[in-house]
C-alpha cells in the first residue's frame, strides 16, 4: 500500500478510491482541521491528529462503515488490530473488516461465511461436474464405444485429481493483491439460507498455524485500493447508522 | 480470592466472574475449550458477543459462534484479511475448475466428432 497520503482510500463515498478531497494527507478526515474523521463523528469525539482511523474512515459516508464496524467489532478492538497492522496494509484490512461488519449485520447468523459456503458448495458441484465428464471422456476413448454416458451417481474420475484440501497455510507467499472487489458479489440466495455449521477449514485440513507471514502482498496496490473503492460501493449505499443508541463512549476523552 | 467454580463456562472463568444459570456464553463456552472464547473475545470483545447473541433466536445461536469463531481465528491467523482470504482462495480454485471443465467438454466435443467420423468411414 502506498505509504504517500495522497493515495489512501478511505471507506465512503468521496474518498474512496484515493481520489477524493479527504486522501491528500488526511486532509478532509484527520483532526488536522478539516474536521472529525468519520470515526470520531461517529464516537463524537475529538478526531486528534494521528488518528488511527482517519485515513480510512473520511467524514461523510465513513461514518455510515464505521458504524458497522463498531457495532461488530467494538471501536477499541478495531484500533488494537490495526495497531499490529504495518501502515501500509491497513487500508486493506479497514476493507476486509468493513466487508466482514457489514457481513455480519446482513447475516447475524453466519456472516461472511455464508459466502464461503457458497463457494465451497460451487467448488464441490464443479468439482463434481469435471469428474462426471472426465470418466464420460474416457469412455469415449475405450475401444468399445460407448454411446451413454455413464451414470452420474458414482463419478470414476480417471485423470482429474482433486486438489488438494486447502488451508490457510495455502495462502500463496507471493501473490498479486487480492481482487477485493470480486470477493464480495455474492449472491443473494445465500444470505438467507440456513445451513449446518461445519468449520470450513475442515473441508481443508483444518490447518491452523500461523500463516500471516505468508500471505504476501505484491506491490502495485493502487489496484486494490481501485478495488476496495469498488467493493465498499459494489453492496450498494453505504450501511444504515447503526441504531442502538449512542455510540460507545469507551475511546471518549 | 478467586473463586475456583469447576462448573463456570470458558467466558466467565476468562472474566473471572461468577457464571449464572443464564449466562449466554455457557451453552456454547465449555471450561474445557478456553481458547475458543479467547479467539472471540479478543476480535469481538465479550460484549459484542453478548449482545449479538441475545439479539438472535436462542435455536440459532449454536450456528451464529461457529461461525463467529472461524472468522475470529482467521482474522488471529491473518490480521490483514482474515477469512475474506479463504474467499480469495475459493475463487481462485472456482477459476481454475472452470477451465478444468471448460476444456474437459472441449475435448469431449473432440472425442465425439472423431469417433462419429469413424463410424462414417467405417461405413463407407
């Protein structure tokens, strides 16, 4: 991520994308004088300069994000985890963290891991698919020709191996940042369905060593921070306040 | 003084407090699992479990901490993305099984033509 101000999305509309008035600097968002960040007019409390939040939160629709981040998460908890968070990554994990908020909000049951069901069921069904015609291939490449493929109920895959489980070790060292913005489309049938539980990582070997380190972000990021502007927006207006009241007083001074 | 109450759940002996009959924590904290309540407590904070906990059908709140905690300790394994990574993955296998099948039908299109202009010459 871009260590310069001036190309630091912030979550909301204006600034998203790096483009807008609050990124030069934290201009627009940081206590600096262009008035509270939207985390600190959510928290109504005083935006200081260094604000953890101001370069991610810009103060017009940051505030309708942080509301859902504080509302899941908790405003101290968020600013713990970012304070672990090299500077220059943070954007990505205010986007991450946003996406899983507001996840949550939508889905008090499961989340994003609805999300992730999804796509480990899209994953099996394709999977599933590519061993039915592969065993169809190989009929078909026997000597004595078969007309009908063969039933589907017991897929013989012949050449197809299955990949192997995936774990969270399997985050690549090195790859391309991730595309953000096509993480998060998903589709409206999961959102309200209910299903049994099962710890996805289960499917995968359930792996659960430390792996952070391996999940290395190439350089490039104005990408991503492309992206993120487009996934924030993707889900459409910016979440509704959060209503339960006034906000936290915890970080108040 | 501590009080050792053997019978206390994960959550309330991590916050070394006494454990009611209706703490909302006990169904779903077993004193023999601490570090499941440490995961969440840690990302979500113990409040913010409560009150999303209380806020849903008692039937689904078994399901609601499964799934907190599995993002709770993706986002412990990988600050930066936390589960929205494991998505990035799914995607990226969806992909490739997709040109997996894509060329699979490709080559069964082949398959078919090659042996029905067997047949053909066989014929002739």
């Amino acid at each position: 991520m871009s260590g310069g101000g001036n190309t630091i999305p912030s979550v909301g509309g204006a600034g998203c994308g790096g483009g807008g008035g609050s990124s030069s600097g934290g201009g627009g968002s940081s206590g600096g004088g262009g008035g509270p960040c939207g985390a600190c007019k959510f928290l109504r409390r005083k935006c200081v300069p260094g604000c953890i939040f101001a370069p991610y939160f810009d103060s017009e629709q940051g505030s309708a994000y942080f509301a859902a981040v504080h509302k899941v998460f908790g405003a101290s908890n968020v600013s713990k985890l970012l304070l672990h968070i090299p500077v220059h990554r943070r954007a990505d994990a205010v986007v991450t963290i946003c996406y899983e908020a507001q996840a949550r909000i939508r889905d008090p049951i499961y989340g994003c891991v609805a999300h992730i069901f999804a796509l480990q069921q899209q994953v099996v069904n394709l999977q599933a698919e590519v061993s039915y015609l592969q065993s169809h291939l190989a009929s078909l490449e026997l000597p004595q020709p078969q007309t009908r493929p063969p039933p589907i109920t017991q897929p013989q895959p012949l050449f197809f191996t299955p990949p192997p489980p995936l774990s969270i070790t399997d985050l690549p060292a090195s790859v391309s940042p991730y595309d953000l913005a096509t993480i998060v489309d998903p589709p409206t049938s999961w959102a309200t369905q209910q299903r049994r539980f099962v710890d996805p990582r289960n499917q995968y070997g359930g792996s659960s060593s430390s792996s952070s380190a391996a999940v290395g972000l190439g350089g490039g990021n104005s990408d991503l921070q492309a992206l993120a502007h487009e996934l924030l927006h993707r889900q459409g207006s910016p979440p509704p306040a959060a209503t339960d009241g006034s906000p936290s007083r915890s970080m108040s001074r | 003084k501590s009080v050792m109450n053997p019978k206390r759940c994960a959550a309330c002996r991590y916050l070394r407090r006494r454990c009611p009959k209706d703490c909302v924590f006990s169904p779903f904290f077993p004193p023999n699992n601490p570090e499941k309540f440490a995961c969440v407590h840690r990302i979500y904070g113990a409040g913010n479990v409560s009150k999303m906990l209380q806020q849903l059908p008692v039937q689904t709140r078994a399901e609601a901490v499964e799934s907190l905690c599995f993002e709770a300790t993706c986002r412990i394994e990988d600050p930066v993305y936390g589960c929205v990574g494991m998505i990035s993955l799914l995607q990226t296998q969806i992909q490739k099984t997709e040109r997996l099948l894509a060329r699979t039908q490709a080559e069964i299109t082949v398959s078919q033509i090659k042996h029905s202009q067997n047949q053909h010459s066989e014929f002739m």
